[in-house]
C-alpha cells in the first residue's frame, strides 16, 4: 500500500504494507518511510518518492508476509492505493500488487484513499453503522459525505481550494517551525502556548450557505499576520526565538487554529442538519490526518453531541495515512464480493 504525498504538502511519505484479517486482526504491519526527506529538503520530491518506494517494496512486502506467517498462496485477495495521489509513487505500488496477484491467482481490490480514511473508523468502531455523516480532513482534501453503504456515499461538501492540513503545513513553515513531526502536530503544540483570540482572523465562508470548505484565505491571513508582527523579514527557526517572538507566534499559531476549526465546525453543522433531514444518522465520523488534532476532536465532537450524534474518530495512528485503513477498506468491498482479477496494465486509474 503506497501514500503519496508531493512537495507542497510537507509531511512523509512512505510505504506501508499490511495484512488485516477478514475480522479486522491486524496480523502485520511494516512500514518504511521517507521521514528523513521532508527534514533534509522540507518537502517530498516525487520522483525522489518513486526511488524510495521501489527500493523499499520488495522487502517491506517480504516483511510483512513473514511477521504474518503465512504463506502468500493463502490469502484472499489484495488491496492497493490507486488514488487519489501522485502516480509516479502510486504505480511502484500498483505494480507490485499486480505482480503478487498474478503471481498467486488472488483477486484484486483498487482502494480509494479517502474511502479508505472514512472506512477505518468500522475498523475501530464496531457499532459503527450505515448511514452516517463523515467529516474528512486530510493534507490534500476535505470532505463531508453522507456513507449511506461501502462504496455508497453522498458528497456534501469538498474543498474548492487548499485542504485544511495543507494550511496547517504552510502556518507551520511560516511560523519556523520545526517539520520533522509534520506541520499540524507542530502547531497544534505550539498553540497550545498561545492566545486563541490574539488575532482577529476571520471565518472562511460565513455567508456561503453550502458546506464547501476553503482555507486558502485563512493561509494568506496568517502570512500577512506574520508580516504585520514583523517576524517575516529575520524568521529564525522557533527553538532560536526570544520570548516576545514566540509568544508571538504561538498567539498566531493558537488564532489561526481557532478559526481553521470554526471553518470545520460551521460547515459540518449545516452537514449534520441536512443528513439529518435525508437518512437517519446516529454517528458523526471524522477522520484524516487532522483529527488526530486534539483540538479538533473535541470540538467536533461537542458538535456531534449537540446534534444527538455520537462521535466515531480512529485513533491519531489510524487518522494519519497508514496502511490498515487501506487494507480494511480492501476486505469491506471483498465481503460484498467487489473484487476483480488484476488489471492488464501498470498505470493507477486517474482518481480524484
Ligand atoms: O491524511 P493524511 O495523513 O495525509 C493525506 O492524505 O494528506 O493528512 C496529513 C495532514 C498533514 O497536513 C498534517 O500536517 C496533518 O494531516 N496533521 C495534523 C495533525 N497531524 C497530522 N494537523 C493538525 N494537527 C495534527 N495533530
Ligand atoms: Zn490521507
């Protein structure tokens, strides 16, 4: 299972290769990542991500089918990333799954990566039932989607331009903070130092009645709040700043999160009231990298709570890319018989 990532998104990129059991055991998991990229070069490069990915394949597959224990004749079917993401990284991946299926006779199963973020909350939540309203809020896409059954969704709203991790990411670069951990983990860190109300930033989208999600405007304030504090010019990496400076930007950090959350917030409750109004949901699901933001959780799940819906979030591991989610959205379309023979070609479908 492969997760792309290109430059623009600064966070890692890495292969990840899992076996899950039909009733969901995790029976292995390895991963290899390409970590030591984003800190040396501040972003993945992709066609350095493709060489990573094909030299690590073969044994990070061997691994996993060793730690198993099991032989690859018995297994059931495949899974694999087909998109969305870069292609380059996403092939080395298709290519390998492809082989091992030809070679074993096993059938087949292209995963979407964002059903795959929506589907691993069943994994976690047994009593997680259709239908419910999934929040998604990743580096490269929000989502809101009423799953009505697998592979059965209603789209509610998306994002019309940079995700919301992206503007984490970006807030977090600007700010000098260290990248090594990812960007939103860093903010959220740092936020926690900071004033929530410092700066007066304002609420993407207030008078859009649509639940469409939009964080470029967000990204432009923070830089220029950064400007007016004149931090800009003589940026030092946050471990250097004096005291004045990083009150300073843990002030920016903690607004900027405040309102980004706001954002999720406004539009998930118009989601909520109109789910409500078509399909009789019980649960709210949230998932992608982001929720694995402390503060995001909470928040959305107070939301849920007023709405009399409960919140289902995988825990932070399974919230930020991985392999099982895609592994386990594999055997949720198997049991309902959705596999094919491999495809005849190497290239990844042009998924979006
Ligand atoms: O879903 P994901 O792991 O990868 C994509 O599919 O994009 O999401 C990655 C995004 C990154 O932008 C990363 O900075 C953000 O999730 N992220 C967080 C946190 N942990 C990861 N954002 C805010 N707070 C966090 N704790
Ligand atoms: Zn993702």
């Amino acid at each position: 299972m492969i997760r792309h990532i290109d430059k623009e998104q600064y966070t890692v990129s890495h292969d990840s290769q899992v076996m899950v059991r039909g009733d969901g055991q995790i029976v292995s998991e390895v991963v290899s990542s390409q970590a030591e990229m984003l800190t040396q070069y501040g972003g993945v490069f992709p066609k350095m991500a493709e060489e990573g990915h094909a030299k690590a394949i073969d044994k990070v597959v061997s691994e996993a089918i060793l730690q198993a224990g099991v032989k690859e004749s018995s297994l059931s079917a495949i899974a694999v990333t087909i998109g969305p993401g870069l292609s380059l990284c996403l092939r080395v991946g298709v290519r390998k799954a492809r082989s091992l299926a030809k070679l074993y006779q096993l059938p087949w199963i292209g995963v979407h990566h964002m059903e795959a973020h929506a589907m691993v909350a069943r994994l976690m939540d047994r009593q997680l039932e259709f239908p419910f309203l999934v929040l998604l809020v990743s580096g490269g896409h929000n989502l809101l989607l009423l799953a009505q059954k697998v592979g059965d969704y209603i789209q509610l709203g998306t994002t019309l331009d940079d995700a919301i991790g992206e503007a984490y990411d970006k807030t977090a670069r600007e700010l000098g903070l260290d990248l090594a951990r990812g960007g939103g983990p860093a903010v959220e860190e740092l936020a926690l130092e900071g004033n929530p109300k410092a700066v007066n930033f304002s609420i993407p989208m207030r008078n859009i009645r649509d639940c469409n999600f939009s964080f470029a405007g967000l990204k432009t304030q923070v830089k220029l709040a950064i400007a007016s504090k004149a931090i800009t010019t003589e940026l030092v990496p946050i471990k250097d700043a004096d005291a004045e400076d990083r009150q300073l930007r843990a002030d920016i950090a903690a607004s900027f999160q405040r309102v980004a959350v706001l954002h999720l917030e406004d539009r998930c409750a118009r989601a909520i009231e109109w789910a409500q109004s078509m399909s009789p949901i019980k649960a709210l699901v949230v998932s992608g990298g982001v929720a694995s933001n402390k503060v995001v959780r909470q928040r959305l799940g107070e939301l849920a709570e007023k709405h009399g819906l409960r919140l289902s979030c995988p825990p932070p591991r399974l919230c930020t890319d991985n392999g099982v989610m895609i592994a386990w959205t594999g055997v949720e379309h198997f049991k309902l018989g959705r596999s094919q023979p491999p495809p005849p070609y190497d290239e990844p479908e042009d998924v979006h």
